[in-house]
C-alpha cells in the first residue's frame, strides 16, 4: 500500500472514510418485517486501522437491529456543496458491527471522544456503549465511470503500522498539542484554508491527522501513508516546511 497512487480507487476510499465525521447507519429491520433495510444517521470516528466507530445506546432502533443481526453498512457521503451531487464520491463500507471490549476499549474509546467530545457526556450512561464495524467490502462510486468494489485489505491500514500508531499516538498527541501549538494553526490556515487559532491534534493513523477547534473538525492528510511514529515525524516536518513556504509566499 505504501506506493499505492494517490488517486487509486483504494486511497480515494480511505481519504472519505478517514475524513467523514458522520454516516448513514443500514441496519436489518426486524419488527415482524424481518430483513427491512432500516436507515439512520450514525456519528463515527474511525480506528486506526480506519475501521469505523459507533457510539450507541442500546435504546436506539438501529442497535437493537445490530443485536439481531451483526451486519451492517455505512454510506460515507463526499458530496456535500457539490451542484451535481453524483459527480461526487462516496462508498458504502459493508461488515459486522460487535461492541468493543477488552483492554482495546478504553483506547478505541478515547479515540471517539477526542473526536466528538460533545458525547463525552453520555459516557456514563449505562445503555451507550462503544460499538466497532469490521469491515468486508467497500463499493466506492467516485463520479461517472468511477465506480469500483473494494476488499477489506484495501480499506484498512496494514496491521502493523496502525498497531505502531494506536501505541504511539497518545504520545504523538501530547507533545504536537504542547509543543507545536502553533504548527498545528499553521497546517490549518495554510494548508486546510482554516481560520481561527487553537487547532488541537486529536488523531494521528497511518493516512493522516485529526484537527479539531471547537466544534470544526479538519483532516490532514498524509503524502504517503506513515508506518510508524518517526514516519509520523518526518511528514510533519515536512508539512511544517511547506505551510511555511506558503505562508512566506502570502
């Protein structure tokens, strides 16, 4: 994957899931119509691995579904602003959702919430609980004539640097947000065209970084994908480099 083009169906899939804060959640109906597709919007964040992250209650119609039934979809939707919404991208990520436990949990857990930190507030609640899609297949439909099936193997970061990533990350983290606070305004005024100071990092995986300010979430994405946390370190260097050079330019 690490020479994958850029613009291969593959990478076009994982740059819309990887940036997506939300999705529609198709779940299996039952309520004596057994095998109704029943849609919903879902929040999500994804793993490091890119697979995709659901906090749920138990209340909801859809999670009562996945109970039933473990199989899912998510319809990731790029096309948002565009005049002619079906030249955009979007994939459908098929698999099986199960809650998250085990030592895995508060990490993947953590994760959500440095994404969305306005559900910190229902992390208490007994009936939510941190839910996890392994994905299977993606269908990516990228515009006319772009449309293509993709594996699970080429949605999902190599096993190896996303575990390398999900261990180093906190640190990754601490020190960007501690250290290179002006940086990460930087990367979003000159390379994102973000206004507004106190960009935090909130995500670090082997395709890019999470930015959050306030309630404005950003994606900075990675030239190639990063195999561990020097590779991390390179490529902000780098990307500091060429935000500078633009910011001289201005």
């Amino acid at each position: 994957m690490a020479n994958e083009d850029r613009e291969s169906p593959a990478r076009t899939a994982r740059r819309l899931v990887r940036a997506s804060d939300r999705a529609s959640l198709g779940t299996l109906y039952d309520g004596g119509r057994q095998g109704f597709p029943y849609v919903s919007l879902a929040v999500v964040a994804l793993d490091t691995n890119a697979a995709p992250l659901l906090f749920i209650s138990t209340l909801a119609e859809h999670t009562k579904n996945l109970m039933r039934d473990a199989r899912a979809a998510l319809l990731f939707d790029g096309t948002a602003g565009l005049a002619e919404p079906l030249t955009g991208a979007r994939v459908t990520v098929l698999g099986e959702i199960a809650r998250v436990t085990g030592t895995a949990r508060a990490r993947m857990l953590a994760r959500y919430l440095a994404r969305h930190p306005s559900a910190s507030i229902y992390a208490g609640f007994a009936d939510f609980d941190l839910w996890r899609l392994e994905p299977q297949r993606a269908h990516l439909v990228a515009g006319f004539g772009r449309i293509h099936w993709l594996e699970a193997s080429s949605l999902v970061s190599p096993p190896g640097a996303a575990a390398a990533l999900a261990e180093a990350e906190p640190d990754i983290l601490q020190h960007m947000n501690r250290d290179h606070a002006a940086t990460l305004d930087l990367y979003a005024a000159r390379l994102l065209g973000l206004s507004g100071e106190g960009w935090r990092l909130t995500g670090v995986d082997p395709d890019g970084a999470d930015l959050r300010r306030d309630a404005a979430a950003a994606r900075l994405e990675f030239a190639a994908p990063a195999s561990d946390a020097e590779a991390v370190r390179r490529e902000f260097m780098r990307l500091a480099t060429v935000a500078r050079g633009l910011a001289a330019r201005a």
